[in-house]
C-alpha cells in the first residue's frame, strides 16, 4: 500500500493508514468482508473510522484504480497477447439500503435474488489476471426514484441508468485513455446478445472476441441492405434486406464435418487439451445502418462434441485459427474465476489494491519456490496478479 499512500494525504489529513487497515482487512476477514468483521481481525481498528473512511474521507477512488490499472500494465501489459476481459459478478444482500441492490439476476448463485451486481474489466495475459476496473450496475428501479438515490448519497451524475453494454464500454474507453495495453476485448455471451456492444467496439478501433448465444442472428451472404417502403410519402427510416438470417446454430449445423479442424490450445498437467474448432466467415446487420459488417465466426467444442461455444471476432482474416482458439479459451479461463471485489468504488479501490498486492506475494513465493527447485526466473512480463 505504500506506493499508494499519495492518493490518502492531503493538506489537512492523512488516512493511508485506514486504508491500510481497510486493504488488509479484506484480506483477512474470509466470507463476509464488512466494516464489522475487518474491525474484528485487524489490530489498531475501529469500525467507526474505518465506516468514515470510506463514507466521507475526501480521497479519489478514481485515482486509486488508475494507479491499480498503471500497475497491472507495468506487469501484464501487451499491445498484442494481453487481453481486457468484461465479466460482471453479483453480490447476494438481505436488505434494500445498500447502493443498486435490488431482485436480479446473481452469476455467482445461477438465480434471480437480491443483491448488487458490478460489471468488471481484467486485464489478462497468459496465466495470469489482475481487474483493473469497475463499474457498480443501477438498475432503473434505482435511477427513476431520486429520492432513494440521495437518501444512499448517489452523485448526481452517477444516478442516470447505464445498461450493462454502456458500463463495459466506459472500461474499455477509460482503459484507453490511462494507457493500458491489450490487444484484444473479450466478453461473455451476455455483452454479445446483440450486434450493438460488438458494433460499438470496432467503430472505435478496437479488436474484439466476443461470446453469442446460439441464437445470435447472422447472415451467410453480404445482407445488401436497401432502404425499406415508405407510407404516406415519407422518407424511409429503416432498412430491409431480400437475404435469409440464420441463427449461428442453424448455421453451423448446416456446415460439413469436414470444416471442423481439431487443434492443441494448451498443455495441462493432465497433457495437451485440443478442441474442435470451425471458422467461417459471416455478416452481421442490426437493421439500422445501410451496410452489414464481416466477421469471424469461431465455434469450439472438446472433442466429445460437448460445452460447444459460439464466438464473433473482428480479427485479422491472417490470424491463425489456433490463436483465436487460445484467445477464447483465455477468454472463458479468466472469467471463470470469482471476483470477490465490488460494493461500490470506494470500497472496490482498495480491495483491488489488496488483491493485487496479495497476488503480487503469492507470485514471488512461487518464484522463489521454482528458483529454489531450480527453475527458470518469471520474466519481469509475467510477474503480474494470478487469480487462485
């Protein structure tokens, strides 16, 4: 927490040390990490101070994950093999006070309950994952009732509704500007339940591998679209297109086995995992603009037929097959590990911080382990946060 004690210090106070306390706190307190339960294993702490450090201290929890993202950069940052992953996790709650907790659906129960739900950017590379941002989700039950907005001390710029697609792209935006380096955005089937989210990512330049549902509508030809029929001599607002959409199921259903190639993404300690995998080239049109858009349709299932996923990609067409395959499964590995960092921005700084800061220790001891068995150093690339 030393490096940053800057971001707790001003001319008249001084609270790096509450912050030290609050990181180490979390780190300490298992399951339920509350102001009570870190007051309870952290010497020297007071659930009073440490309740004000974060309702009223005047430092910036924007400032903090900037530095968080810096870091992660120094560590993991790659303009071509680095990735930022969207995933969103949710936080069960017994009450209705805490800020966007509402009925809705919780990825870490399976089920619609009450709780908070974040949206979250990771950087990733190689093994090895460190989130760098966060953004706390507020559905419209919260954003229409401006009362409970500032009964909870919601900021007024903060209480307009952002859909879940907007919260992803103001990471991936402010990812940008602090600098961060990644070749790529991934997501799951959620952020992909439409062509707006992938629309929206290359219209500003960035390359993406993003999970669809099997439903996700896509044409097999160029859709050519053309301005649609209009009534009573007004100018037509909308496209039509003469081309016959397919699911992305019915399309692969329709492709030869011979399409399918089978390819080693990875080396386990179980030995090499291989996937079967089919790429096609496809459109995709959301019936608005006047022209489809061309991308790669990646499909990969193990070699049983089974856990078969859809993805779409911008990709360069000289990418080879066997990366985007690796990508994706990237993609799926680095989500698949529970992020237990949300609440709000306050809270979710210094608790990036302390996973990073946890992360870092648990690196060096398997460093030192593997030097000490004779190993190879890490690096300075690869010394990053490993998600347990």
């Amino acid at each position: 927490m030393k490096s940053y004690a800057e971001h707790f210090k001003s001319y008249r106070r001084d609270v790096s040390e509450k912050a030290r306390q609050y990181a180490s706190g979390l780190m300490q307190a298992g399951s339920r990490k509350n102001i009570y339960a870190i007051s309870e294993v952290v010497p020297d702490t007071d659930d009073r101070n440490l309740q004000q450090f974060i309702t009223h201290s005047k430092w910036s929890a924007r400032e903090v994950l900037d530095h968080v993202a810096h870091d992660a950069d120094e560590l993991i940052g790659d303009g071509t093999d680095a990735a930022l992953i969207i995933d969103e996790s949710g936080f069960a709650k017994q009450g209705k006070m805490s800020v966007g907790a509402s009925r809705q659906y919780l990825g870490r129960l399976g089920k619609v309950d009450n709780g908070q739900v974040a949206v979250f950017g990771v950087l990733a590379k190689g093994r090895f994952a460190t989130a760098i941002d966060t953004r706390l989700y507020l559905p419209k039950e919260w954003t229409d009732d401006a009362q409970r907005c500032n009964k909870a001390a919601i900021p007024g710029c903060e209480g307009v509704f952002k859909t879940k697609n907007q919260l992803a792209l103001e990471i991936v935006e402010q990812a940008r500007r602090n600098g961060v380096r990644f070749g790529w955005v991934g997501a799951d089937a959620g952020y992909g339940s439409g062509p707006d989210f992938l629309f929206a990512l290359a219209d500003a330049g960035h390359t993406f591998l993003i999970d669809v549902h099997k439903s996700f509508v896509i044409y097999g030809v160029d859709p050519q679209p053309k301005p649609g029929p209009s009534t009573k001599g007004r100018i037509p607002n909308r496209s039509i297109s003469e081309q016959n959409t397919l699911s992305v199921q019915q399309f692969v259903q329709g492709c030869p086995t011979k399409d399918w190639r089978v390819y080693n993404v990875r080396e386990t300690t179980r030995g090499s995992l291989k996937l079967r995998v089919l790429r096609k080239s496809v459109y995709v049109w959301d019936k608005h603009s006047g022209k489809g858009r061309r991308y790669e349709l990646l499909v990969t299932e193990s070699l049983d037929g089974q856990d078969r996923k859809y993805s779409l990609t911008n990709q360069k067409p000289s990418t080879s097959t066997r990366r985007l395959a690796r990508r994706s499964l990237k993609s799926t590995t680095a989500r698949s590990k529970p992020l237990k960092i949300a609440k709000g921005s306050k809270e979710t700084a210094p608790m990036l911080v302390a996973a990073r800061d946890k992360a870092v220790v648990e690196l060096k001891r398997e460093k030192l382990a593997a030097e000490s068995s004779g190993g190879t150093e890490l690096p300075a690339s690869c010394r990053p946060c490993r998600l347990q």
